[in-house]
C-alpha cells in the first residue's frame, strides 16, 4: 500500500541567482498535521511562476522516497530531505513507471487524479545545486508528476494512498514522459495518448504536434515539434551561397525589390510564403559583413526570389542594398527560414485575414500570391496601413491578386493622405487601430497573420483576441530580435542588444536579428550565456538540453555540444544553452 511520507508547502520568494533574482516557489518543507487541499494548492502552499506551475491540472506535485535514495547514491548526496524536488507529496510507492496519467487516489478525504509529468525547468537544479539535474530527470525517467484535485479535503502525512480508478490507455507517468522528451515518438502511441482525457491540454496539444510531424503534416518540420517554440523547417542549403541579382525594381522611394536567382541559372528551391532570405554584406577592411535578413515577397513557387528593403537612416545593409548593388551583381545569402508562414491549404479552410503596416507588407504578400494562385474559396480580407499613396509599395500588384480571389475584401488606411492620392470604399483616410478593426466586421474563425512594428501588432493583436478571434490562430513576424522567455527571473531595465570588446582571436559569434557580434573566447559556458552577456533576447528554461525552448535556427557554421542533448536537434538549428561554437556562427537571434 502506498503512503503519504510527508506533505510540504512554501509560498514564493525571491531567490539570488547568477546575478539575477528569481521568483520561485520550488523551496519546500515539511508541515505536520492536517492541511487542507483545494482546488489549485494546499493550504499554505504556492507556485511564483504559474505558467510553467500550478493551475487547476497542476495543483499538487509527488515525488517518490525511492527517487531520493536514487539520486542519494547516484549524486553522492546524504543531504536531501523532502520537499527538496520542490513536491508537495513525498510518498512511498507510487513509481514513474506504474503510475498511469488518469489513475485517481484518495488520500484522506480528498480525491486526486494524475494529469502529467513534471516538466523540469531549472529551479530544481538551483534548489539542490545541480544544475544538470533538469536533464537527469528526464534521462533516468524519474521525472514526478502532477495532481488535480478531484474533491478538496484534508490530508496528513502518514495516511495510506488508496487507488480508486485507472486511467484509460494505462500509460504511465514515465511512458508519457519519454514520448514527449526521447525519441522516437510513434504515431500509434501519440495517438493513444492522445485518448487520456485526463491529461493536460498542454501535453495534448504538444502531442498532436508530434502526431502531425510522424504522419508528415508539419509542413516539412524537423526536430522535436512538440516543443520547439515553433516547428523548425529544414533549410535548402547550408550556410551562405551566391545568389545573383537578376533585376532591380524601385516600389517607392524608399523600398526596393531585388530579384535573385542562382548563378547557374537553375530554380531556386521553393520557399513557403512567410519565410524569410538572410544576407550577408561583403566584408571590407573597415568593416566586417553585416549579416541581416528580408522577408520574401514574391510567388512562393517562381524559380527565383524577390526580397524588398526599406532604406534606413542609419541602415548599413539596407543602404548599400539600395546604393551598392546592381543588377548581376551576386550576393550571398542563407537559404529561406521562419515559421511565420501560410497554414496549408488544403487542411484549413477558415477565413484569412492579412494585417500589415509599412514594409511590413512582403511576407503578407507572398501569402496572398499562394491564395491567388491556388484560387482559394476562402475569405481574405486585406488591411494594410501606410502614410499615402507615395508610401504605398505594390498597391497594383495587391490589387490584381485580390481580383483573382472570388471573396476578397480590401481596406487600406492611409494616415497622412496627400492632395493626390484618390480615396475609395477599399482606401480610406486614418489610421489602422483597434476601433477600426472593431468596425469593420472581420470572421471571428480566421486565421490572422500580422506584420509590422512592434506597438502596431500589439494593438492590432488585442483588438483581434478582443472581437473574438482565438489568440491561437494569430500568428505575427516581428522585425529584429523576438522577445526573450525567461521563466521567473525578475524584470528589471536592461540595455539594448551590444557586442562585447574583442579580447583575442576566436571564432566570430554573430546574433542576426539583434544586429551584434561577439568573439568567443571560452569566457562562457555556452552560446546561451554569451548571448545573455550581450544582452541579446534569448529563450530558455531547463538550460540542460531538455525542453528546446532556446532551440535557435543556426544559419551558418556548426557547434559542438558541451552536454549531449536528450534528443539531438538537426544540423541547421541549436539548443544554445548547452552549446559553444566549432568555428564562426551566425545564430537567428
């Protein structure tokens, strides 16, 4: 019979931490008596970061008495008490590897039922000092898991945990566990997961990922697309390679379209409409190449590429872009990226909606030529905003594109209309705000894809969510760096994305989207903490190789791994918390 050993609550606090303080609710210790136990905690008890922790599906956290004796021996530690795991129940029997998601319990007098695994982030690594103990869960298949509470009631330790029901699919904690982290990830046992209702939407939708990527829907997905941030889609080629600009074309006066093609004269690989062309600028003796990448404006399916820059003040690429390049010129260039693309077709067909402000517009564009092109029965609504129409770049080409679609609507804010410009049921003067959007009568079941300056998207983003639109079903590309994830470390000011002063040779560590450099010296353990020391935005969370949430799309050159990884990433891409550079790189960061 198992046994609750101990139960062990503690409310947030603020932890040092890397020079950085961390609001965490992973320190536990042992209570005696009687606690009663709700619907999201046990009286007394907390989580500080609630979206990786707590909610109704994760209430209570167990860990087994055997688990410790484990890591006692393996980590040669005679220091570990209860509630070191950060678990709420220590108990006695109740293993990884029998317990199935969706078996209830009764304790005391509250009913509980298992929802998932844990999924370890850092905080436990701190909590002990080890921080390679996030991974160490997930390899030795000793992860814990979560309860709900079925019925609130009282609990003690010392009581019998008494088995009321078995969850369907009878798979366990460690079965669910090991299909999410390890590979392989079988379609027939993703889909028998899939059929635990007890378990947690968040662990469903990640398996419904994986069950599109094993089935071959992922649109050409590799790596895990259970939990990378977005699916990672392998690249065309390898690095940088010659492209030759066939053809200059001026859109306004201050954005221009180059059109590429291979040297060779062979078509181009096809790009998905979204996607995104990385360049490099030649290297000079005053300057190293500047590495910057453009959205991808023309027919997905064309055997060349279109990319169209603005011109910036201070812009040294897309200056010499538009100064220093001229047709049959090469440029070197990535092959297309991003996963900001045009859901398929064929699979999904809800309405479209095409948001976009300024040069904002290419990656939209490159979706409407794909709708067109496919003759799509969908509705597309198109609402895009600029200054006027001598700022308004493929106004003709859009508009042809809409005629071939049978249901298209067209709105178009101009915000500074000039005396020239001609205003129409399709052109109107102002601008493109949450009341407009409000007006204007959008399908709350459309797939909406935004593009533009940051304050823009927001706004438009909240307008949407606010007329009903699922925020699942908006998707945004944002110009320059993404913002970062860093679960439960305080906010504080931070400078801007900076190189660091070159101290030696070394391989050349670019971060594309933050516009910075950087010489790794072996000052720092992994790309991850050179990047955090340029204060470029990155993504993290286990920092051990495990949950892929800093997995980053690797443009150019290769890493080696200081850690092996639980499931290696494929060649164009890196988890930079437990990697370091084999030569120069340039990261998608």
């Amino acid at each position: 019979m198992a046994r609750l050993l101990s139960v062990n609550v503690g409310l947030p606090r603020d932890v040092p931490w890397r020079g950085e303080t961390v609001h965490t609710g992973v320190f536990k210790s042992p209570v005696s008596g009687p606690r009663r136990v709700r619907r999201l905690n046990i009286e007394g008890d907390g989580q500080g970061d609630l979206h990786g922790h707590g909610g109704e599906m994760r209430a209570v956290l167990v860990y087994q008495a055997d688990s410790y004796r484990h890591w006692a021996a393996h980590l040669g530690r005679d220091d570990l008490v209860h509630g070191n795991f950060g678990e709420n129940f220590t108990v006695d029997g109740l293993a990884d590897d029998e317990v199935c998601v969706g078996d209830r319990y009764r304790i005391g007098t509250a009913v509980f039922e298992v929802t998932q695994p844990r999924v370890t982030c850092y905080r436990v690594g701190m909590r002990l000092g080890e921080p390679r103990l996030p991974a160490l869960l997930v390899s030795h298949g000793r992860p814990g898991f979560y309860l709900r509470v079925i019925d609130e009631g009282d609990v003690q330790a010392g009581q019998e945990i008494v088995k009321v029901a078995d969850g369907p699919e009878r798979m366990t904690v460690a079965e669910i566990d090991a299909l999410l982290y390890r590979p392989p990830h079988p379609a027939d046992r993703l889909e028998r997961a899939l059929r635990v209702d007890a378990l947690s939407p968040g662990w469903q939708a990640s398996f419904r990922a994986l069950l599109d990527q094993a089935r071959g829907e992922g649109g050409g997905a590799v790596g895990n697309a259970g939990l990378s941030p977005v699916s990672v889609t392998r690249p065309a080629w390898i690095g940088f390679r010659p492209l030759r600009v066939e053809r200059v074309v001026d859109e306004t006066p201050d954005v221009r379209s180059l059109w590429l093609t291979a040297p060779d004269g062979t078509p181009l690989p096809a790009a998905r409409p979204g996607q995104y062309l990385t360049v490099r600028t030649p290297r000079t003796d005053e300057a190293p190449g500047t590495v910057r990448s453009y959205s991808l404006s023309g027919p997905p399916g064309a055997p060349g590429y279109r990319i169209s820059v603005k011109r910036e003040e201070h812009g040294r690429a897309s200056t010499w872009l538009h100064t220093g390049v001229r047709a049959g010129d090469d440029l070197q260039a990535a092959a297309p990226r991003g996963a900001f693309v045009l859901q398929d077709l064929r699979e999904d067909p809800r309405p479209v909606v095409l948001v976009s402000a300024g040069v904002g517009v290419t990656p939209l564009l490159a979706m409407l030529y794909a709708l067109a092109d496919d003759a799509s029965r969908r509705q597309v609504w198109w609402l895009h905003a600029t200054r006027n129409g001598r700022t308004h770049a493929f106004a003709g080409e859009i508009r042809g594109l809409l005629s071939r679609i049978p249901d298209a609507r067209l709105r178009v804010f101009y915000s500074r209309p000039g005396p020239e410009d001609h205003l129409d049921a399709g052109t109107t003067s102002g601008r493109l705000t949450a009341d407009a959007v409000a007006e204007l009568g959008l399908p709350h079941d459309a797939q909406a894809y935004l593009c533009g300056p940051d304050l823009f998207m927001r706004g438009i983003t909240e307008a949407l969510q606010h007329h009903g639109v699922d925020p699942l079903h908006i998707h945004t590309e944002i110009f320059g760096a993404t913002p970062g994830s860093t679960p439960g470390i305080a906010v504080r000011e931070r400078p801007g994305p900076h190189s660091l002063p070159s101290s030696g040779p070394g391989p050349r560590v670019e971060f594309a989207r933050s516009q910075v450099s950087a010489t790794w010296n072996g000052d720092h353990d992994s790309l991850l903490e050179l990047a955090e020391a340029c204060d470029v935005p990155t993504r993290w969370s286990c920092r051990t190789g495990v949950c892929r949430t800093c997995e980053t799309a690797l443009m150019s050159g290769a890493v080696d791994y200081t850690a092996e990884p639980v499931e290696q990433p494929p060649p164009s891409s890196a988890l930079i918390c437990c990697s370091r550079p084999d030569g120069d790189v340039v990261l998608d960061l």
